[in-house]
C-alpha cells in the first residue's frame, strides 16, 4: 500500500500514531499486502496480454489516450512489485527490519531499504495519479481537437517531472537536517503528507469536472455531425460517460481509506496521549482502515483494466499480436457511405463544401473514438444498427 506513514516510519524518532499502525500485527498486515498485490498483478497482466480467438483485423493508430492507459497500467504493475518485495523482505527478515528504529544502529542498509523502497511505491503510485490526471485533460483537449499524440511527450514531462519533484521534496523536508536526527513534530512532517496527497486529491477534485466537460462536449459532437441526435449517438454518449465513472469509482473504492486514515491519525497526533480510553473507538477505526488500505491500494491496478477494457478472459494468445478494441476507431469508410458523389454538372464550390464537411465528420468521429477506445462492454449491436457505426 501507499502511505506517507511508510516514510515516517523510517525516522528513529517516531510519532506515537505512526508507531500505532506500523506496530500493530506486522506480519499480518506484510501478508495482506502481498496477497493482495500479488493477486493484482496477477490479474493485471492477465488482462493486458492478447487473447486466443480474436479476429485479425486491422489495428488502428495509436493515440495519445490509449498510451495514457497503458502507462498507468505500467505504473500499478511496477508499484505492486514494490509493496510484494518490501513486504517480503519485512517477513522473511525481521530482525533486519528491527534495526530502521535503533537511534544508533551500526548499519545504515536498514534505512537505505527502508527508504528506498518506501519511495518506489510513493512515486509509482504519485506517477499514476499524475497519469490520471493527464487522462481527463487529454479527453477533454481531444473533443476540442486540442491534443493528438505529440502531446504525450507534455504529459510525461509533466508526470513524471511532478511526481519526482513532489517526492524528493517530501522526503527532503521530512529527514531533515539528517535521517538519523528527524526533527519530532507534526508541523514538521506536514508538508511530506501535502506533497504526497497533492495530486490524490486533484484526480479526485478536478478529473470529475474535466469528465463532466468532455461527455457534454461529445454530445455536442454527435448533434453536429449529422444535425441529429439519434438513439445510437445517445447510446454511445451514455457508454463513455459509464466509462468516465467508473475510473472515478474504481479510484474512490482504492484510496478513500487512506484520506479517512490519515484524517484518523493526525487527530491521535493532536491528542496528549493517544493511549487514553477515549481514544479507543479512533484508534480502532485507524487500524481498521489501515488493514482496507492494504488490501484496495494494490487492487488498483487490477480494477482500472477492468473500467479501462472490461474482462478480456482467461485464454491468453501467448504469440504477440496487437488487439483491436473495438471502439477505438470509426472507420473513414463511414464518410463514403453518407457523403454522396456529385452529379458531374455540380459546381466546384458544391463540391469543395463537401469535401469539407467530410473531413469535419471524419475528425470528429476519431475525436469520439478517442473517448471510447479501450472499452470492449459496449454492444456490438450499436456498431451494426446504423450506418455511421458500420466502419468500427
């Protein structure tokens, strides 16, 4: 799981709340993770790879959209990997792990491990965050035929330019003048929580507002593109808004219990002893939320594919082979069909406004396809019923 009371637990000088849950059954909590990391992976990598009996067909080109999904996809995997082997190294080495809380211990591979992989996981997962967040702003500069897939290079210098400054900047303030002399204090561990939740709560701020912007700007799209707004248009609006929500269920589900955990903790902190009987029902319900955090923060990688592409099945084609989803790309044939040839004794200006009015239609499908691609749930009965979808 991803919590800033991982880096702070590094400190020799630990805060009482931080001692709480990092104490509390260990070995138990180290389990979970890895379970739950484990199965995860598992099922994350099972969803990404090719699948035996789909049809060859032609692979459309690749978009700045599909590539975010991928990258956060990559993110989760490598963020699981980090939870599994630190985990592992606290089970199988516990007296190793015992020396990161010993004020004037011999060894400082204690705390490098402790540290190091404490960061993996933080800027793994921050990455990911920064990722999602990208994800809603390309939706929306997409429909607004803003962005293409130069712009990927944008997003990674934001992510991960971002989420590396963040880190260090936390741990930097945190371990402070050095790790083995951690200034106590909670206004001093303040801006290392700031910098980790930051871009958590922007995905949870800002995304739902990006998404509700882009569903409207596609339905302004599909009343433009023939003037009508038919049944199929109304259905395929209603599939990428299902869409948007559920990468924003999915992200709620995996991390509210950290925002309700941290909020928990720092209010022991603010109490003279947390130990007291009044306390008891607070630190119940940390401890409570601290076991949910390692189980649903690894989970994540594993539910966005599901929001992303669906349940792609159990039958992995193990020669590689690119697969089509089905709503990635509207064909340009779609164009033919509804533009009409023009008698032989139109003007040139008639005819030029329709050569126009086709490239406007063939932009705006790729802008909506854009929207859609990676979601195999829809029905392929809306790509049959009406002759604008018959190209996907």
């Amino acid at each position: 799981m991803a919590s800033p009371r991982l880096e702070t637990y590094c400190c020799p000088n630990q805060d009482a709340a931080t001692q709480l849950v990092m104490n509390f059954q260990p070995e138990v909590f180290c389990g979970v993770c890895i379970g739950s990391s484990s199965i995860s992976l598992l099922l994350t990598v099972l969803q990404l790879l090719p699948k035996k009996g789909q049809s060859p067909r032609k692979m459309p080109k690749a978009s700045s959209s599909s590539t975010i999904l991928l990258l956060i996809s990559i993110c989760d995997v490598l963020g699981s990997l980090g939870i599994i082997f630190r985990s592992s190294v606290w089970l199988g080495f516990p007296g190793f792990i015992a020396n990161i809380s010993v004020v004037n211990g011999t060894s400082v591979w204690p705390s490098v491990f402790c540290v190091g992989s404490a960061m993996w996981i933080q800027l793994l997962y921050s990455a990911g965050f920064w990722w999602l967040f990208c994800y809603a702003v390309d939706s929306y500069l997409v429909v607004r035929r803003s962005a293409g897939l130069s712009t990927i290079v944008l997003y990674h210098m934001m992510t991960w330019g971002l989420a590396v400054m963040l880190c260090v900047e936390g741990i930097t303030l945190l371990y402070y003048p050095s790790l083995s002399s951690c200034e106590n204090g909670l206004e001093h561990a303040i801006p290392h929580y700031i910098t980790t939740y930051a871009p958590l709560l922007l995905v949870l701020v800002v995304n739902p507002i990006l998404f509700r912007r882009t569903v409207s700007a596609v339905a302004s799209l599909l009343k433009g593109r023939q003037g009508i707004y038919t049944e199929n248009e109304r259905r395929l609006g209603t599939e990428i808004q299902i869409r948007f929500f559920k990468i924003m269920l999915v992200f709620v589900i995996c991390w509210s219990s950290n925002i309700i955990n941290e909020s928990l903790l720092f209010y022991l902190e603010m109490q003279p002893d947390i130990n007291e009987t009044p306390m008891k029902n607070i630190r119940s319900a940390a401890l409570i939320t601290w076991i949910i955090m390692g189980v649903l923060n690894p989970m994540q990688g594993f539910l966005f594919t599901l929001a992303f592409y669906g349940w792609t099945g159990w039958r992995v084609d193990l020669k590689w082979r690119k697969r089509e989803i089905p709503w990635e790309s509207m064909s340009s044939s779609t164009v033919g069909e509804n533009t009409y040839p023009s008698p032989v004794n139109y003007q040139n200006n008639i005819h030029d406004s329709k050569k126009i009015a086709a490239t406007d239609s063939q932009q705006t499908d790729e802008a909506i396809s854009m929207m859609s691609e990676g979601n195999t749930s829809s029905d392929d009965r809306l790509t049959r019923s009406s002759p604008i979808y018959q190209g996907w």
